[in-house]
C-alpha cells in the first residue's frame, strides 16, 4: 500500500473520529469506523514499509488525534461555529410601583382572550379580563394590578 493512502486512511479516520466526539455523540459507525480506518493504516504501514516506518506512522497517528481534538475543544474553534446574535430586550416586573392604580381606565389593544395586550396610562402591560372575552378597542377598567400584568373588565358605555 502506498503512502499516500496510508496519509489518506489515517486522515479520513481522525475526521470520522472528530465528528464522533463532535457531532454525533456515543458509539457510533462514524467512531468505529475511524477507529479501523487508523488502525489499517498503521498495520499496513508495519506491513508494507517496515519497523521503522510504521512506527513513525503510529507515532503521527496519535500526535494527529491528539491535536485534531485539542484544535477542535478549543473555545475559538467554537466561537467561529457559534450563532453570534444579542437579544435585546427587557422584562418589566412589579406593575405595582408603576403609574397604574386601581380604578384607571384605559383601553384594550388586543383582543382579550382572556389575556391581551391593554393601554393603560400611556403603558402597554398584559392585562386578563375577569369575565371571559373582550375585544380590540374595548375601553376597560383595571380592577386589580398584579405584578406582572392587570386584572381588568370591560366599561359599559351608557
């Protein structure tokens, strides 16, 4: 057998091992079949060349591995792999210590089913209607302000 696919063998054998270790994680054909792939290398080098070079084979095997996963663990292999996306954004908490009381009117953006978007002094908090559905555009009362939304009914106009 010659050199090059020796070096071929033993490539393709650590690249199924990566994406064992990596990509798909337990016993695998991918590991198993990298695991033979490597050692048919270095048997055929022993056997075709020699002592002496399928012992530098054997020795540029491992040195290989160790070094294909050692380059593939590290964070910056990661960071390139990464997904690099910020997510913006706030959680308003304790509606309470804001400007809506009891007994303010506003009105509801979103169809209350039971739970929607309502316009209460200026701010749009997550309201629920006490008594089934409200729809869009509804003016409503807040009869209660829990901390992270509303308790509201609609207003009969009269």
């Amino acid at each position: 057998m010659s050199i090059l696919a020796i070096i071929l063998l033993i490539v393709l054998g650590i690249l199924l091992f990566v994406v064992e270790f990596l990509l798909v994680p337990g016993v695998t054909i991918a590991g198993i079949g990298g695991a033979i792939l490597m050692g048919v290398a270095v048997y055929m080098s022993y056997k075709t060349h020699g002592n002496t070079v399928g012992n530098y084979t054997l020795i540029a095997t491992l040195i290989l591995t160790i070094g294909g996963f050692t380059y593939a663990l590290r964070a910056r292999t990661w960071r390139r792999l990464m997904l690099h996306k910020d997510i913006e954004g706030k959680v308003e908490v304790g509606l309470e210590k804001e400007t809506i009381k009891v007994g303010d009117r506003g009105e509801a953006i979103t169809r209350m089913a039971p739970i929607g978007k309502v316009l209460i002094n200026g701010l749009v908090v997550e309201g629920k209607s006490q008594r089934g559905f409200v729809d869009q555009h509804t003016p409503v009362e807040v009869i209660k302000v829990l901390n992270t939304q509303v308790i509201i009914k609609p207003i009969k106009e009269e």
